[in-house]
C-alpha cells in the first residue's frame, strides 16, 4: 500500500517540476513549486522522516511560496521568452541523467538496514543519545549537540540571506501617519476576523514545535518558520504600515543578529567553561541537564533568528513598492 | 459495536474519497470561474471533513484522534475562508475591469 502511495507522489513531482519548467506564468509556476515541496513533505514523511518533512511543508511550501509571489509583485508576471538553444542543454541533462541512474543500480534497495550508510555513524548516535543526551527526539540530539557546528553555520547562512536581501531591497521606509492609506485587508470583515482567530492559534503551534521539538518532529527552524508565518498574516491582513510599526524592520533584523549571537554565545560559554566549542556538557554539574539547557538555548537562538529573517526577508519585498 | 463504527468510518472515508474525485473534476470541467471555486471549495470543505472524520473514528479516544479534531476545527475555519478570499477578490478585479475568465487551453 505504502509503495502504491510513494510511486503516486513522485509520479506526481516528475509532472509538477514539468509543469513548472513549461509554464510561462511565473505565479502559476510559484504555485506549482508550493505543490512540489508539498510532494515532498508528504515523501519525507513515507519515509519516516517527520522533522524534515515539517520543514519542507513550512518552508518550502508555506514561506517560500510568499517569497516567490512578493518577488513577482515586483517584478512581471509572466517569463520574458529568450531564444533558447536545446541541443546542448539536451544532451549535457540527457547524458547526465545516464550516469545518474546508472549510479543508482549499483544503490542499495531502499530502506535497507545494512546500508553502508546507516552502519557508518547513525548506530553510534542511536545508541549514545539515550546516554549521554536522554531525550527522545534523536534527530534534535544530533542536530543540536552532536552536529551542532553545522546548524551553527545554517543560522549564519539564513542570517546572511536575509543580509543579502537587505543590501539588494533596502530597509522598507514606513509611510507617515497621515497618508498611511495601506490598511491592508482590514476592511475585509470575514478575514479580519478569522485571522484574528487563527493568529494566536498558529503562534501557539509555533511555541509548541519550539519547545517540543526535544520529544518529538521539531525545532527552532520549523518553529521560527511558522511563528514569521502568523505574523505574516498579521501583516497582510492589518495592512504592511501598521504591521512595520509594531515591528519595525531594523528591531526584527537586530533580534535575528541576536537570535544568531545566542547560539554562538553558548558556544564561547562551554569554551570559557573549559569544554569543547558547542559542548554543552558543561553547562550544569549534570552533563545530562548541561546538555538539555544547552539545546533549549541554542533551539531558542535558532527559532529566533530564522522568524526574524523570514519577516526581515517578507517586509523588505512587500514595503519595496510602496516608496 | 467495533465493526459498526469500522463500517461507519468506512463509509465516511469512501463517501469523502468520492466527494473529492467529484470536487477534482468539477475543478476540471465547469465553465467559469466562480462554479469552478464552488467546486473546489465543496472538495475541500465536504471531503475533507468526511475523510477526517471517518480517519477519527478509526482513531478513536486516542492522542492522534485529538489532534484530527484539532486539525478539522482548523480546516472548518480555512476552508470556507479560502473560499470567499478567492471569490471576492474575482469580484472585486473583475469591477476594476480585469478579465477573469479561464483561458481556454
């Protein structure tokens, strides 16, 4: 049954991602990349993959998708049609498809315990999380503790994006009081008041996935993305103005430095302690208890620095063309 | 008693199944924009209930049955929402003269 179901979903993605290269409406095709890492998510989670399958839905289809219609707000929205040559192209993506799917016969089957991969570090991580981290969620272990040098530089990296937008777009500048007319969607009574509604509710989910995110699928990344979702509506439905000065744009970036200064700050913590940079056994007399507070630290940096990147990245697209 | 509400949910799962093929190809085939929508919206409001529901009672008093009631709740409010956003704002661009009408393709 499970079988029947993933051949259904990546069927399904071989003719979205089609789909989305031949379109030459760009919001059907922002609409048709949501759709694809919505397949995904639902992929990950056949394969069991629960954490990454709620990232994928958060970001990929949820956020990203907000990013893509922004950007096209500023931009056209159907694709200019440049002369394109196939020949070439063709041949360089057909001879490596060949070599890719050639590579793949020599793969192990799917799922397949003794899998070189999953006999080289996971069975140490299996069996040590129980030990020398005690909480339920191996995934959180291994990305908060034992890897967390490498979520360190994905906060940087996700800091750097929003850097990135910044210096591209600039600092949304707020409309004066007075010809504020921007009022968004309030005037939409229904809206209004199922927003009003749902906001507190999806912010609420978002503090759960944070603090959860030790006993079950989530994090600060999936966290952070849905609370900068909440706050979206809130922007779209209150209109860009009222939202950027509740939130100024420049308070939200500095709180994403922060959220990125928090990770790295617990990490010179267990250095001045005496211990390895990111090992939180130090922390606390308990090396077990160090660990658990060093996660909730760095898992609050990490929530706070990408829900304010997201927003950071969302005001500077959609405060762009009201200059 | 354990059968009947297997059967029941059983029903409510077909019965949701079926309201969505039927949802999916009057997305397809109505002429217009607005049929088009209340298609689209009876598929995501009527099948997803049933299915949800008939999901529910295969769950039972569990911890998973919760967060289904959580999740229909949720859907019971987005959904129609989804709905009228879309329509009213085909309303609105078609006053300001923009042409709704579905391509022919």
């Amino acid at each position: 049954m499970i079988i029947v179901f993933s051949l259904f979903l990546l069927t399904m993605m071989v003719v979205v991602a089609l789909a989305v290269v031949e379109t030459r409406n760009l919001f059907a095709a922002a609409m048709l990349t949501g759709i694809f890492s919505f397949l995904m998510a639902a992929n990950f989670f056949v394969l069991d993959a629960a954490d990454v399958a709620l990232t994928e839905a958060a970001v990929g289809a949820g956020v990203a998708t907000v990013f893509f219609l922004g950007a096209i707000a500023l931009s056209s929205e159907h694709e200019h049609s440049a002369s394109r040559k196939f020949g070439l192209a063709l041949l360089a993506v057909a001879s490596t498809a060949v070599v890719i799917l050639l590579g793949t016969m020599e793969f192990p089957i799917l799922g397949d315990g003794s899998a070189p991969v999953h006999q080289h570090v996971a069975p140490w991580y299996l069996e040590k999380t129980p030990e020398l981290i005690h909480v339920p969620n191996v995934v959180t272990a291994v990305l908060a503790s034992f890897r967390g040098y490498d979520t360190l530089g994905e906060v940087f990296v996700v800091l750097t994006a929003a850097i990135g937008v910044l210096s591209l777009l600039g600092f949304p500048r707020n409309n004066s009081e007075e010809n504020a007319v921007n009022d968004g969607l309030s005037h939409q009574k229904i809206l209004h008041i199922v927003g009003k509604l749902l906001i507190p509710l999806i912010i609420l989910f978002g503090l759960y996935v944070q603090f959860h995110g030790d006993f079950g699928p989530g994090g600060g990344f999936q966290a952070g993305t849905i609370i900068a979702a909440a706050l979206i509506l809130y922007a779209l439905l209150s209109g860009g103005d009222r939202a950027r000065r509740q939130m100024p744009p420049r308070l939200l970036f500095g709180m994403a430095c922060l959220g990125a200064f928090i990770y790295a700050g617990v990490g010179g913590t267990t250095l001045l302690l005496g211990g390895n940079l990111l090992d939180y056994s130090v922390l606390s007399h308990d090396p077990v208890h160090g660990q658990h507070l060093g996660i909730m630290l760095i898992e609050f940096g990490v929530g706070l620095a990408v829900a304010s990147v997201m927003l950071t990245i969302y005001h500077a697209f959609a405060g762009h063309e009201h200059r | 008693m354990e059968q009947v509400i297997d059967i029941i949910s059983w029903i409510c799962l077909l019965g949701g199944a079926l309201v969505v093929l039927i949802g999916g190809i009057g997305l397809v085939r109505f002429p217009d924009l607005f049929t088009r929508i209340h298609a689209a919206s009876l598929a995501d409001s009527g099948g997803a209930i049933l299915v949800i529901v008939g999901c529910m009672l295969q769950a039972g008093l569990t911890l998973a049955g919760v967060k289904l009631a959580a999740i229909l709740l949720f859907l019971l409010f987005t959904s129609p929402t989804a709905g009228y956003a879309l329509a009213h704002s085909a309303i609105t661009a078609k006053d300001d003269g923009l042409d709704v009408d579905i391509e022919s393709d």
